[in-house]
C-alpha cells in the first residue's frame, strides 16, 4: 500500500514537471527589432478636393504598429494601430489655399502625401494680367500677373508639353511662361492659372546657316578660304552666303554678321543689313602675318544671326551645330 502511495506521488511531481515545461514554451511576442512592416502603394499627389484612401500594411503575426499623421488636414480615420498585417484608412480635407504636404508614419514607413492649392477658392477672385501670350520660335519667357486677396490661394500649371509654368502662391504674383524652341510650324498651347485658361501662341521656326565660298579657287561651298596669289592677284575675297530659311510664312528681314580672324592683327567685320551675303578682301604675304609658302591655317570666327518679319531670330556660328569649323590659310605671295 505504501508502494503504491510512493507511485503516486513520483507520478504526480512528472506531471507538474510537463505542465511546467509546456507554460514556459507558450509563443511570445516578437520583439520590436524583429518585426518587418510594409506598406502598399498608394496615390500620394492629390488634387485640391477632399479625398481618402487606404495604406495596406503587411506585418508579420504579433508584430504591433501605429499609424501618425503630421499635419490636421490628414487625418488617420480608422487603423491608427494594429498587430499583423492590415490597413490604415485615412482623409484628406479640401483645401482652400496654396498647396501643402503632409505624411503618415506606419512602423518605420513614411507616405509622403502632397496636395495641390486651390485653383479657384470659393468667393476668391483670380484676376490674370493676359489670358493670350505670343512667344517667338526661339523660345523665351511670358511674365503673367496674378492679382488676387491676401487669403486667396491659386496655382498655375501646363497642360503643353513645350510649355512650363508652375507655381502656387497665396495673393498676387507672377507665373513665368517658358516655352522651348520650335523647329516646325507655328503651335499653339495652354496654361492654367488659377483655374483660368492662358493660351500660348509660338511663332513658326526660323533657321540660321551658311556657307564659305573661295571664288578663285573652287566654285562649291569650302571650310578653307586662301589668301594667295597663285592667280596673279595679290587679294582674295572670301564670300559668305546665307542658306537661312522660315518655316512659316514670314521672311528673313535682317541679316547680322560677326567675322573675326588673325592675320597680322585681329580683324574683326561687322554688317547688319537685308543681304544675305558678306564679302572680304585680305592679300597675301602680310608683313609680320605669319604667312608661309605652304600656307598657315588661322580660325575664321563667323557668326549669323538672321531675323524675320515676326521679330524671331536664329544664330548659327562656324563650328557650331550643323556648320563646320572655317578656317583663312595664309600664304606667302607667289605661291
């Protein structure tokens, strides 16, 4: 009998022992340093309009977060904390003034959000200096004058894609239109501002080039003009002539030249007329020219700036893009 009693209990203490093991296996928590929290893509730059959306988070089993907003016109509206994975619904109030950013912090996770100013606020009057610009084919700038209340919010955008303007400002201000250059035919674009339409007119391209001619030694076009006297004259004129054309209807009105050379001295030539040529005149054996018998290679500096009836203009140089490099070659007389 005292046997079986002395089994009983040693039975007893083997059972106590297993419970004991099996409470200090339950699962535990994960630490903080072992969770991994995700969010979802969400659509962060919004209009001026109240808006909401939801932030799918992705963490693993017991693993906790919470979601905080930086700013009171995003709110967290359901899901400001969790455990596992699920969501964070959030809002956004209208806005009424110039634009703003704001972000939600889930775990480590920053969702940036960014909404744009109000482009017309209700009672709010957005007076434009222009609603039609004309910039020419070259590309530039139109300043546009935004009067408005000290408390009213606007932004401009561009709905072209040569054009950009960008701005928000509360009360007055100023939107610089910046168009590229055009190649082709005149083209026609918009801005907004202020919930107001500016429409942005550019004029049809202008194209400046030319080319070197060396009359006594070739009739075609050349990179090298020679100042000799293989001919028996001791002068050369080199000839450069215009290739410029539009693409609209406008013509070329005015022609400007920029010739510079070394010779002896700098020479530089200067004409601005309605020619679309430029003659001059250099002799061989120039004293102190550093002319040879084989002839020296010195840098024709040319550059054309043509303008057409519209007040566009275009400027190729020698060496630039689509003109090769021009060169004088200096040769002792004779030779």
């Amino acid at each position: 009998m005292r046997y079986h009693r002395l089994l009983l209990a040693s039975l007893a203490s083997v059972a106590v022992a297993f419970a004991a093991a099996a409470c200090s296996s339950s699962t535990a928590a994960p630490s903080a340093s072992s969770c991994t929290i995700t969010v979802g893509a969400v659509t962060t730059a919004v209009s001026a309009a109240a808006t909401t959306g939801t932030i799918p988070v992705t963490a693993g089993t017991g693993c906790a977060w919470t979601a905080v907003s930086s700013a009171s016109f995003l709110t967290v509206s359901s899901g400001a904390s969790g455990t596992g994975s699920g969501s964070v619904a959030y809002s956004i109030a209208a806005n009424t003034g110039a634009a703003r950013s704001a972000s939600i912090s889930i775990g480590s996770n920053v969702v940036n959000f960014t909404q744009s100013g109000a482009l017309a606020p209700t009672g709010c009057t957005v007076a434009l200096s222009a609603t039609a610009v004309t910039i020419n084919s070259g590309g530039g700038t139109a300043n546009i004058a935004v009067t408005a209340a000290s408390t009213c919010g606007w932004t401009a955008s561009s709905n072209s894609s040569f054009l950009t303007a960008s701005a928000s400002a509360t009360g007055n201000g100023t939107v610089a239109i910046t168009a590229t250059a055009n190649n082709g035919v005149a083209r026609t674009g918009t801005v907004t501002i202020g919930g107001q339409t500016v429409t942005v007119t550019q004029t049809a391209g202008v194209f400046a080039s030319f080319n070197l001619f060396d009359p006594a030694q070739t009739a075609s076009a050349t990179n090298v003009c020679q100042f000799r006297s293989a001919t028996g004259a001791n002068q050369t004129t080199c000839s450069l002539q215009s290739t410029s054309f539009t693409s609209g209807t406008a013509t070329i009105v005015t022609y400007t030249w920029v010739v510079q050379y070394t010779y002896a001295s700098v020479k530089t030539i200067n004409s601005t007329s309605s020619s679309p040529n430029l003659s001059f005149t250099d002799s061989c054996g120039l004293a102190n020219g550093g002319s040879t018998d084989d002839g020296v290679l010195q840098p024709l500096s040319v550059s054309l700036t043509v303008t057409d009836s519209l007040g566009n203009t275009s400027t190729a140089t020698a060496g630039g893009a689509n003109q090769p490099p021009l060169f004088v070659q200096l040769f002792n007389c004779g030779k």
